[in-house]
C-alpha cells in the first residue's frame, strides 16, 4: 500500500521544495499502515560482523535523522535501516534552503550540518517505537560547537547501547565545519580508541555491539592508506564506503549544481566504488564493507559487490524512483546471481576489485 500511495504522491512531491517534500513523506508513513513484512530469498542472506542480515539492501542515514520511521523503512524490503545523523544535543544545522535536486542527474546536494532532535528525544522514540523487522544502525557524529568532539561520540555510544545493532561513526560529512579532520591519524586513533572503549564497557550490559567507520570518497590514495592502517590496528568491525562528495563531476546538469554541500546520487557512483575497491584491497578482509553512492539498480548494487561490499545503502535513488526501488533491486540481484553462476550475493564479494580500483570498469562499462 506504501509503494503505491508513494508512486502516485512522488510526481506532486518532486514539485515541491525538497526538505518540505522530504518531511510530507516522513509523516505519511507514520500515519499509513505497516507494510507486512516480506520474506527474502536465502540467496540474498549475509552475515557481517556478527549480524545477519535477510538482503543487502540497507537504507543509509539521512533519510530518517530522528528514528520517526526505521520499522516502516525496514518493512518496505529494506534489510537493514540507519538512523540520524544524531548528535548528543539537539541542533537546528544550517539555515534553508540546504536540499536541493538535480532531476537531470538524479542526485542531490545538501549541507543540513546535522540537524537532529538530540540523544534524550531520539533514544525516547526508540524505546517507545523499536525497529524489530531489521537490524537497526544509530549514525553518531559530534555537535557543531563542541570543544571534545571525540567526547561526543562516545556518548552516543553510551545512550544507545540498548537500542543499536550497530553504531556508524560518521567523521565525513562535509557540512560540519573540521568533522573531516577526525580522518586523519592521530585524530583518528584517539576518536576510535575512545569509541571502542566506550563500547566495550557497555557490552557487559548489553551485549557487544559493531563498530563502523564512515569515510569520504574524496580521499586520496595516501590518505585511505593512513584510515585503513588506523582501522585495521583498533581492530574495527566495517568501513562504510562512501559519504557525499564535495566535488562536481562536469557532467552535471542540473541548475542546482553549483550549490555548496554533499553531492550524492548518480553521479557519485564511480568515485565511491574506485574508493570502495581501493578499500577492499587494503583491508585484506580483515573487516567486511558496506558500499555506498550512487545505488538506483540492481546493476549498481551488484557492481558494489563485486568492487568489496559485504553490504550496500542507498538514499538518493529513492526520490527518483520510489519506495518499490528496493524490490526491483531485490529480483533484479537473483536474476544476476543465476547469470553469472553464484550461488550466494555473498560469493560475488570482491571479485572485480581489481579491476574498478584498476579503472577498467565504471558505471558506463560494468563488469
């Protein structure tokens, strides 16, 4: 029933601002009853770090920053929902317009800078209104105007340990002024041994929880060495592969794309699967990957799988396609398993690794 209120709704809202558009749709889906829950074909299974999920479809964050919709999210055939941006207090994030689309590309630029509702609000709605249907990821990140950054997300580790699946911490936003220089080392080794402890206290009560990091497609090489070295020495459970791109690739379109912000969608598939490849070789399995950027087919997912994700998200795509996206996705990745002769998503994992870091293959050329 969702799917298709959505389908008919989705021309009228592309006709509106899109933040406004964006928080109609939320709060139809809180009004419109739960989809029933689907049952996903065991191909489509995979475990990572210590959680099973029914597909690798996951929704990524931004789409639900206050947890207003992750069971309806899930019920939609999602296989995993992250929530927020969330930071410890609540905060406003930059002033509007910050959401603009580019129809002729189908992509997005935005710079919200972390608007949420804030730890206490958010945990509240999740007790109150659980994700039960899929597993739940909490998106950390720090307020605008802290002096402790890292302080930031270790309280968001301590808040939601009961809730959480898993915690993403997000040092790659481009909307938060300085949040990009967590990537680098010595920042980096501090955030995340302060994260992991923080996590490991909480386990006695409730339960070990995994730990992601998110990074940005526009690192360079040297820089992904540094963040992958880090990773791998804290023993991190996943990289998340990638967050918006503050680069404009010259194809572009559409009227908006000169605006400031996160660029994602489409046009950021390529670069964030040469980052995703470049990521698989250098972590050696040591921690699986979620693929992220420019996901609006099962083509593009598969792609991502075969350039290292474990796992994949997407946002975008979903403006422009709606929310029957994800079933198309679904079937469309088991007509590619039976072609291409895999028995599981799970065997395709890195196969074409070489070759997208390689750039052989790009979103016009695929495997």
């Amino acid at each position: 029933m969702i799917a298709r209120l959505a389908g008919l709704a989705r021309p009228l809202l592309l006709r509106l601002d899109p933040e406004m558009a964006h928080g109609l749709t939320i709060k139809a889906m809180q009004l419109l009853p739960l989809a029933s829950p689907q049952r996903d074909d065991p191909r489509l299974e995979v475990q990572a770090f210590g959680l099973s999920f029914s597909n690798p479809l996951g929704l990524a964050a931004g789409f639900d920053k206050n947890a207003q919709v992750p069971e309806a999210m899930a019920r939609l055939g999602f296989g995993f929902v992250e929530i927020g941006t969330v930071t410890p207090r609540p905060q406003a994030g930059n002033p509007r317009p910050r959401l603009f689309r580019l129809r002729a590309d189908e992509a997005a630029i935005n710079r919200f800078g972390f608007n949420n509702e804030g730890h206490e609000s958010i945990h509240r709605r999740l007790l109150a209104h659980p994700c039960t249907a899929a597993p739940l990821g909490i998106n950390l990140g720090a307020n605008k105007d802290t002096a402790d950054r890292a302080a930031d997300y270790v309280a968001g580790i301590e808040r939601f340990a009961d809730v959480a699946a898993y915690f993403t911490i997000n040092v790659s936003s481009p909307n938060t002024p300085g949040l990009r220089d967590l990537q680098a080392a010595d920042a980096l080794d501090d955030l995340l041994a302060r994260v992991l402890d923080a996590r490991d206290r909480a386990a006695g009560i409730h339960g070990r929880k995994p730990v992601l990091l998110k990074i940005a497609p526009d690192l360079t090489l040297s820089e992904l060495d540094s963040i992958i070295a880090t990773a791998r020495a804290k023993r991190i459970d996943g990289l998340i592969v990638s967050n918006t791109t503050i680069t404009r690739p010259a194809s572009l379109r559409g009227a908006a794309r000169t605006e400031t912000g996160g660029l994602s969608g489409k046009p950021l598939f390529d670069l964030s699967t040469r980052m995703l490849a470049e990521a698989y070789l250098r972590a050696e399995r040591q921690f699986p990957l979620i693929g992220v950027g420019g996901i609006d087919s099962a083509e593009t997912a598969f792609a991502k799988v075969e350039a290292g994700a474990t796992l994949v998200q997407l946002y975008t795509a979903l403006v422009f396609h709606g929310p029957r996206l994800t079933g198309t996705i679904k079937g469309g990745l088991l007509k590619l398993l039976t072609e291409k002769n895999y028995p599981r998503l799970a065997d395709a994992t890195g196969t074409g690794a070489a070759d997208w870091a390689s750039g052989k293959v790009s979103l016009t050329s695929p495997l």
